[in-house]
C-alpha cells in the first residue's frame, strides 16, 4: 500500500469523523480526548489501535478501524453499530 495513499486516508477518516460528530471537541469528548489531540491525530501519520477502537465504537462503524490503519486491518468487516453522534 503507498504511503501517500495510506496518510490521506487517515486523514479522510478523521475528517469524516470530526463531520459525523460536528468538532473537533466533540469528538474528542466521544473518545475520551481533547480537541487539540484530535487536532494532533488529523496532522499524525497514524493512530494507535486504541483511537481506533473508541473512534470505529463512537461513530458506530462509519469510520472503521481499517479505515484509520488501513495496514493492520485490510479486509476487516466491522459490524453494525449505533453512532454515539445520534
């Protein structure tokens, strides 16, 4: 997988997230961070799995796990959640 492929697809998937929710602050509060650490993770190469867990939990499943380390999960499949947004 390129690089520049796999960034602005993290990227994208933080993006979606900080839509989903409306801000950064939101979101932050959702997965238990700051806005400036979503900030930091919108400007990051990657995510550690843990962010990835509250965030694919939060926005239930609209923003996956693979979608945020695209590497580690190819082929993942997440089930159905409820957005914590709604």
């Amino acid at each position: 997988m390129d690089e520049v492929t796999v960034k602005e697809r993290h990227r994208k998937a933080i993006e979606k997230a900080v839509r989903i929710f409306g801000t950064q602050a939101a979101l932050g509060r959702a997965i238990g961070m700051t806005k400036q650490g979503i900030y930091h993770l919108h400007n990051a190469d990657r995510v550690t799995i843990w962010v990835a867990l509250r965030i694919e939990e939060a926005t239930g499943g609209k923003v996956t796990r693979a979608d945020l380390l695209p590497r580690a999960f190819d082929g993942y499949v997440p089930r159905k959640k409820r957005c914590a947004a709604e």
